[in-house]
C-alpha cells in the first residue's frame, strides 16, 4: 500500500492500479505500463459523521494536463449515505464547478469539463481532483471500519480505501 499525504494532513492507503496499453513500432509490440494512483480523503473520519467533504484525487497520464471526455463513475462503499440528488455547489472538478449525479444506491457521476477545441499531442503525468463539498450532503458510514472506494474514467480503473473510526 502506498501512504500519500492528503490536504487535509492526514495519511491514507491508495492502491495503485496497473493498466497497460499495447503499440506496435516496426514490428515488435511493446506494452508500456502506465501507473495510475488514487489519493482519497474526508474532512472527517468519524463513523456517522454528516455532511463529509469527500476528496478524490485521481493521477494518471493525460493530453495537455486534460482529464478526458468522462464522465468520472465513483462507486462509494454500500454503508456510505448518499443523497437522491445534488444541488448546485456539491462538486468541483480541479476547482471548477462540476455536475454530478447518482446512478445507483451509491454510484456518482460527474461531468468532466469539455477538452478545448485544439490541444497539444503531449501526453503527461496528471492529476484530477474531485471534491464532492459538504453541500452534497454526504454521510460516513454508520459504522467504524474500512470500506472500499473505487473510480474510473475513459480506461483508468482506481480503488481506494476509505477508514472510518
């Protein structure tokens, strides 16, 4: 497990995840792994606690510094209380407001900002950051223990673990 650092000074385990990709040059094939890392962080850990800022910091390679088309799919744990809708001001996606709606008990999605009309071809090193605000009126589990998180967006897979106490 990889311990990262979250905003709010507290330590989490984020999993990383391996995809891979396929090319051919001249013939030969290679396969360049690509890393993709989950940093997940709440403003509070204590088990009941309710309405939760809830961080998703996703890292993985991107075109420009751009996320892609989307939409970003959160799956939150069962126990995780999740409201039936969200009102304008529950998400930001890298700073901007975002719209995000639910499309199972606990399933979130959230609209990605268009990608510009013209883009540079350099593919990098990325990170998006997804902030569902205490307006989204979430709500820890009732329950203290550890509960899987997981995303994915275009063909990134993501899983975390989220610790309440």
């Amino acid at each position: 497990m990889l311990a990262l650092g979250l905003a709010a000074g507290v330590a989490l385990g984020a999993v990383p995840v391996t995809t891979t990709s396929s090319s051919t040059t001249g013939g030969l094939q290679t396969t360049p792994a690509l890393s993709v890392s989950i940093a997940l962080g709440a403003s509070s850990y204590k088990h009941s606690a309710r309405p939760v800022v809830l961080t998703l910091t996703l890292h993985y390679e991107m075109q420009c510094g751009q996320p892609g088309k989307g939409p970003l799919v959160v799956a939150l744990p069962a126990q995780e209380r999740v409201p039936a809708t969200f009102p304008a001001g529950s998400a930001q996606v890298n700073g901007k407001a975002a719209t995000v709606s639910r499309s199972g008990t606990t399933t979130l999605d959230v609209a990605l900002p268009p990608p510009p009309q013209v883009m540079c071809d350099v593919i990098g090193p990325g990170s998006l950051k997804l902030v569902l605000t205490k307006v989204a009126n979430l709500g820890n589990p009732a329950r203290a223990g550890t509960y899987g998180v997981s995303a994915h967006v275009n063909a990134h897979a993501f899983q975390a673990e989220l610790q309440v106490s």
